[in-house]
C-alpha cells in the first residue's frame, strides 16, 4: 500500500500506544505452560503476538480471540502439556516467535516440531538460539547448518549448565530460560550486555525459581522443579512504539504531546536517556508500577536538539529505536554516531542499510558503516518517494521524517507499521494539526 504524507502542520494531543510488544509474547507464551488460567489485559493486537497465539494453538493451547480493547484468557496446559502440532507452526513476520519457541519446544521430549514463517523471517539468524541451545542437547535443524528457517526440532530432555549467549540479546536469553525450566539441573545464562528483563519478571511473577546476580544483572539462574501457575498481566504502552511520538513532538513546531500508560522498565528506557543527552523537553509523570513493570506518562514539547553519541552497554536498551533516532539526528545542529549497532542487520531488514537509503533520499548527510551510522544534521529533508522496505519500524521512522520535509511524500509499504502499532495512521492523522 502507497500513502501519502504531508509534510508541515502541527501536532497535539493525547495518544495512548499499543501494548508493550515484548511482554506481550510472554505473557501469551508463560500463560499457555502455565497451570490454570491467565488473563491478559492491554495485549498488542497486532501480527506478531497473534503469531505467537496461533502457534500455541496449534498445540493445544485454548486462548480467546485477540481483539483491541479486550481482555485476552490462556489455559495454561503445564510445562509439559504442549502437544506435537499437526502441521508446521507459521511464525510469520516474528522473530520473538520463532526464537521463544525453539527455548520452549527444544525442551519437548519425544515431540517433533517444524517451524517457519514469512520470507523475511526466514532469512533471519537462528543459531544465535540454536547454538547455546546445543550445549543444552537440543536438536535443531534447517538451512544453512541451523541458521535459517524452516527448523526442525526433535525434543529432548535437556541439561543444565552455565551458558554465555553470543549477542545481548533478551530473545536468545529468553528461549534459554524457557529451555531451563525443565532441564535436569539449574542453568545459569551469562549475557555480555543487559539485555531487556521481561521474561526474568515475569517468570518470577509465575512462579519459576529465577536469580538474577552478576554485575548489571547479566548472571540469571533457573531452577528446575517449580510449577508455573496462571496470572493477571496488565500489558503496559510499549516505549518503543511511544518513540516515534517522542521524537515527532521534540521536533514538530509547536508540538506538545502526552504519550499515556509508557512502560518505563529500566532495560528499555535507553531512549530516553539519549534524548535527554540531545536536551529533549521531556518529563515523566504519574509513575506507578503494574504487575512488576514501572508505568508512566510522558509530556513531550519541541526544542532544540544536542547531536548524540551511542554506543556499547546502551544498545541492547534501544536496539528497536535506532531507526527513529536517526531521523532525530538529521534535524541536529551537529554530528550524530551510532556504533556497536550491527544487531540491527540482522532485524526485520538490515536497518542500518535501509535508513541510509531512505534518508538519503531526502537529502540527509548520513554515512553507514559496519556497526553503526554517522549523521550530520541541518540539512533541510525534501519530500520523495520512500520505501518502508516492509519493515514496520522503518515505516513510522519515515513518517515522522515526512512531517518535517519540504514537500509532501509517498510511503510504499506503509501497512508494515501494523505489525507492531495497528492503529499508527490513525493516531498520526488525529494528532496532526
């Protein structure tokens, strides 16, 4: 789909987002092996998480339709009640899906599962979760010695052990954790970086025996043994969909905005933290905490903008804003760098690559290099025709891009942004002035 994108205008409001992406996933996913019911409530219903869903029901697990504004019921079936699926499990466009999965069916023994998924998925790296599921005895096979999808997994009963992770990344340490809850003795994960701890609250919250020590919080232990029992999870705003109002409303004339119910886990606040390095008029209100997660409101108010500098331990905390954030550095008086970012080839599209090709397009000053981007702001972004490249992150990025061109432009593949924020064109049409 091509939509069109005017450029100019002001931008005011309220917004609330959709519900946090990654606790979404894990709520579905801990609910499902969990005994007893589980009710969720502010699930994201978008693409991914519904992938996550149907994969689960198609071993067995009952779970009510996911529809916007209600609340969603899993019956758990235990930790070894998932039964072997009839066909093969589609995870889509997901990679959370898909590596969550190989943690948790790795574990199945006797059963045998096949998982696939959409064309970009399956050029996605696996053995990042394949790897250091190995060590655990897990069988897993597909393309390219594991690496690529379709994968398939015969269950094992798996072994504990002390397992460091290749990347910081909060999906491989999570398909690890989901693997230990049945191994034959306590696994240990050791991250390189701090990755994102959902699944470590959340599994605490459900009842698994978890430790989280070592220097930042890098060393987690799982016990074997405990029953997970069913919960009421409230899904907070995810901040990465907030992103994309927070840097529209500190670079839109005039725009003064209020992102409503933003989860502000400290493993996820990094953009926050870089605005505040560019100088941002931002500031938190209301804070409370639900169900484990800090919870807030953020005010946003246009400003000038610092250029910035990121890189090492805060990566993994804003991995998924890096797209947004360069557009923010296009409209700074300065140099903007981003290094150790490499994860950011391996996402829904090499992002690195297409948010050059993109803002160049516009007329951005903007180097890409191995592991990150420089970006010299101040020059004036023209209207064009751009390209989402179907990743739905790199969709909003350039919409708000597009509101401060010269010119309106035309966004190819604009229906990408429904994998995360179903309802991204109609909050930006209601908020634009």
């Amino acid at each position: 789909m091509t939509r069109e994108l005017r450029a100019g205008g002001g931008l005011s409001g309220t917004v609330r987002v959709p519900g946090d992406k990654s606790i979404s996933h894990r709520a579905l996913l801990f609910g499902a092996i969990a005994e007893g019911g589980t009710t969720i409530e502010g699930l994201l219903p978008a693409e991914d998480p519904i992938s996550t869903a149907a994969c689960l029901r198609a071993m067995g697990v009952t779970i009510s339709p996911i529809r916007a504004g209600q609340t969603v019921r899993v019956e758990g079936v235990g930790l070894d009640g998932l039964q072997e699926p009839q066909d093969v499990l589609d995870c889509g466009n997901s990679g959370t899906t898909m590596r969550l999965m190989l943690g948790l069916l790795a574990a199945r023994k006797g059963r045998h599962f096949v998982l696939s998924g959409d064309a970009s998925l399956r050029r996605r790296p696996m053995n990042r979760v394949g790897q250091p599921l190995a060590m655990m005895g897990a069988k897993i096979k597909g393309r390219s010695n594991g690496d690529f999808a379709p994968l398939a997994v015969s269950g094992q009963k798996l072994r504990g052990g002390v397992i460091g992770t290749p990347v910081a990344s909060a999906q491989v340490k999570s398909a690890l954790l989901l693997a230990a809850l049945t191994a034959d003795g306590a696994t240990t994960v050791i991250e390189p970086a701090h990755s994102r701890d959902h699944s470590e609250r959340m599994l605490r919250a459900f009842g698994a025996d978890l430790e989280v020590g070592g220097e930042m919080g890098r060393h987690i232990r799982v016990s074997p043994g405990q029953k997970l029992y069913g919960q009421n999870i409230v899904v907070p705003g995810d901040i990465s969909s907030a992103a994309f109002w927070l840097v529209a409303g500190v670079l839109v004339p005039g725009a003064e905005l209020v992102v409503e119910n933003v989860g502000l886990n400290p493993t996820r606040t990094g953009i926050l933290e870089v605005l505040q390095q560019m100088e941002a008029r931002i500031e938190v209100l209301n804070r409370h905490e639900v169900a484990g997660e800090p919870v807030g409101d953020l005010r946003v108010r246009q400003g000038p903008l610092k250029p910035f500098s990121i890189n090492g331990d805060i990566i993994p905390r804003l991995v998924d804003e890096v797209p947004i954030l360069a557009v923010a550095a296009c409209f700074c008086d300065g140099e903007s760098k981003i290094t150790d970012a490499s994860e950011l080839r391996v996402k829904e599209t090499d992002r690195l690559a297409v948010m050059t090709r993109q803002l160049t397009a516009m007329g951005a000053d903007i180097d890409e290099h191995a592991d990150g981007l420089t970006i010299r702001g101040g020059r004036t972004l023209r209207g064009t025709d751009l390209d989402s490249e179907t990743d739905h992150r790199v969709a909003m990025s350039l919409a708000v891009a597009a509101l401060l061109a010269e010119g309106n432009s035309r966004l190819t593949g604009s229906e990408a942004a429904a994998v995360s924020y179903p309802n991204f064109w109609d909050d930006l049409e209601r908020l634009h002035r």
